[in-house]
C-alpha cells in the first residue's frame, strides 16, 4: 500500500467517524420517530463499511463476516424499531 493511499484511507476513516457521530446525534435528538430510525440505520452503516475497510487493511478475511452479522442485527434493529413505532388505530 503506497502512502498516498494510506492517507486517502486514513480521511475516508476520518470522514466516516465524523458522519458517525453526526447519525448518533440525529437518532438521539430526533425529533420525529422516523428520524430516530434513519440515525440508527445510518450509524450501523457506516461502522459496517469501516469495518469492511478496516479487514481489507489488516488482511483479516474473518472481519467480513463479522460486518455481515452486524448489518443482519442492523437490519432487524431497524425493522424492530419501525414495528414498535407504528401505531395500529
């Protein structure tokens, strides 16, 4: 890996946790339920794709299965929270 890469690595990281940060405040403040669902969909998002990046940098194949376990409890995360939010009349 060149350095110039490793450096576009490092601000895409960057860049990543900064946009992670920004979803957890958009799911903790809200102010609508669906807000809240769209942070957390997003925080779980992005920490798959840095983990995705972050088994390519280390060579550590075993670390892409654990971003596929995550973005599976991302995603009933996501559909058990759309279900509780729903209100039947």
């Amino acid at each position: 890996m060149s350095i110039g890469s490793l450096h576009f690595t490092k601000a895409g990281q960057c860049l990543r946790a900064v946009g992670i940060f920004l979803a957890l405040l958009r799911a903790i403040r809200g102010p609508r339920v669906a807000d809240r669902i769209m942070g957390v969909n997003m925080t779980g998002s992005l920490a798959i794709m840095a983990i995705v990046i972050l088994s390519k940098l280390l060579g550590e194949p075993w670390l892409i299965d654990v971003a596929l376990i995550y973005g599976m409890i991302s995603f009933l995360a996501g559909v058990v929270l759309t279900k509780s939010s729903i209100t039947v009349p």
